[in-house]
C-alpha cells in the first residue's frame, strides 16, 4: 500500500543506507576486551596524514589481515565456538543466553560488535602511491609502510600487521611532500556524522559520553547515538584529531559503564576524527564495490 508519505519514507530510507555505506568497514580499536569500533573513512583520513616525501598515496583501504583468516582451522582460538561473532550466540562455557556478550577470561563481559564491524584481530593496509623517480622504490615504499604503522598505532590505536602497497607510477620529478594524490582522491562524500549537540535528550549515558576529554560530539549514523539493547549499550561520537582514538573509547566505555545503573557492557564507535580547524585533512572516497 502506498500513501503519500511513501516516497519521503524511501528517500529517508536511501539516505541511511548511503550514509552507512560511507563508513566504510568498521573495524577494531584496540584488542577484544577494548569494544571499540572505528569507521574506515575515519581511519583512512587519519592514515592520509602521515605525510613521506617522495611518496604520493593513492588508493587506500583497510581490512583484515591475511594472517587472521588463513589458516584459522588450525589455530585454536579460531574453532567454531572461539570464532563465534560477539553477541550472536553463547559461547561454550558461559551458559549466557543467546545475544548475550562474550565473557572475558577476567570475567568482564563484553559488548557485541556493531553491525557488520569486524571481529577484533589484526588488520591489513593496502594502498597504491605514486614514488618519486629520483629515490631507490624499496625506500620509499619502506619509508611510507613506517610512516602509515605509526599513525595507525599511535594516533588510532589499530593493529596493523600487514601493510601492502603498490607502485602506480613514477614522478618525473621529487614528489612534494605529501601522500594524497588529487588525481586519486575525487572529491569527498557527504559528511557520514550528524553531529548529537543535545547530550541530554540520550540520557544520562549520553551526557557521561559527551563529557569525556577527546568527545568532539555524539553522531547518530546507525541510529541513536546512544542505543541501548538488553545486553550492551553502543555509543557513536566523533573524536579529535589530536587525541587517540582508541584512549577516548576507552574513557567513554568508563564514563558511560559508571553513568548507567544497569552496568550493561558498553561498546564504541568512532564514525568520524575532527582536525582542529586549519589543519589539513580530506576525507577518502571508498572505490566503487566495496
């Protein structure tokens, strides 16, 4: 049946599905027990400032590592049971109900991931950059390959293990100092983060969220920013640009976990790192496919 409120409905509808979709994978902060998430734009923005010269980044994506899904029949913590998704059913020897979070070796039970992030492990780096023609390849590539683990480690809090890059084209003359091409980055996508002002209208978790040093704001890109279930309670923010992903997470799972009387486990997720204004950063475009 339609009504004539159908197609403002479905234009709501795709809005949020592009909006999705512009995050990108939403991969893990920190290890299992951190529950915490962060957009891969989010990230990638943050990657492209690591600046090499002689080395022009392209294309860059983000995903798991090789090492986390080959060979994981053989490894033991990968068998069904250990592998099992957080929050989709109980693992062997909690005798939790099904939704409920895994329980930590400390005890501690933690969130599920948010829909479709991946699961906490080691992640992968590819890229493609354009090297100056007047410097050896191997130390360029090697030079940029340090320059995006140290970002990732140190300004986000990712576990990179493997990064892959490849050689697109050689500059004719040494490159400026920068790593994002224009010519590979098309202009950037409509912001993905609505920014959450009001902390009251979430609740006292949202208030406890928004008061932690490195909350630039609440953003609202899955729905609430606060969404609170039987078993977890996730929260979405924007952090700043010059502090850690990862440490602001943390200290929002604390803030929120001491606000709330159920003492429900808290997840985060970061859908988005705001520079301090003039610093230079551009937003990646994800390539078509995804």
């Amino acid at each position: 049946m339609t009504t004539e409120r159908s197609p403002q409905r479905a234009d709501g509808w795709t809005a949020a599905v592009r909006q999705r979709l512009g995050l990108g994978r939403l991969l893990p902060l920190g290890g299992a027990v951190d529950g915490a998430w962060i957009a891969e734009t989010a990230a990638a923005s943050v990657l492209r400032g690591a600046t090499v010269e002689g080395a022009v980044l392209g294309t860059l994506r983000i995903g798991p590592a090789r090492e986390a899904t080959t060979g994981a029949e053989t490894r033991p913590e990968a068998q069904p049971e250990a592998r099992r998704p957080v929050g989709t059913g109980s693992p062997a020897g909690t005798g939790g109900p099904a939704g409920a979070g895994v329980v930590a070796e400390a005890g501690l039970a933690l969130p599920p991931a948010p829909p479709s992030g991946l699961p906490p492990g080691p992640l992968r780096i590819e890229a493609e950059f354009r090297a100056a023609g007047d410097r050896p390849l191997p130390d360029s590539a090697a030079a940029l390959r340090a320059a995006l683990v140290t970002a990732a480690a140190a300004r986000l809090g990712l576990e990179i293990a493997e990064v892959d890059l490849r050689v697109t084209a050689l500059l004719d003359d040494a490159a400026p100092d920068q790593v994002t091409d224009p010519a590979d980055a098309p202009s950037p996508p409509a912001p993905v983060a609505k920014a959450s002002t009001k902390a009251e209208a979430e609740g006292p978790a949202g208030e406890a969220a928004a008061a932690v040093p490195g909350v630039v704001s609440l953003t609202r890109v899955l729905g609430g920013a606060v969404h609170t279930a039987q078993d977890h309670i996730r929260v979405e923010v924007a952090t700043a640009g010059d502090h850690r992903a990862l440490d602001v997470a943390r200290s929002v799972r604390t803030a929120v976990s001491a606000a709330t009387a159920d003492r429900l486990p808290v997840s985060v997720l970061v859908t988005d790192v705001v520079e301090a204004p003039g610093a230079s950063r551009q937003r990646p475009a994800l390539p078509a496919g995804r």
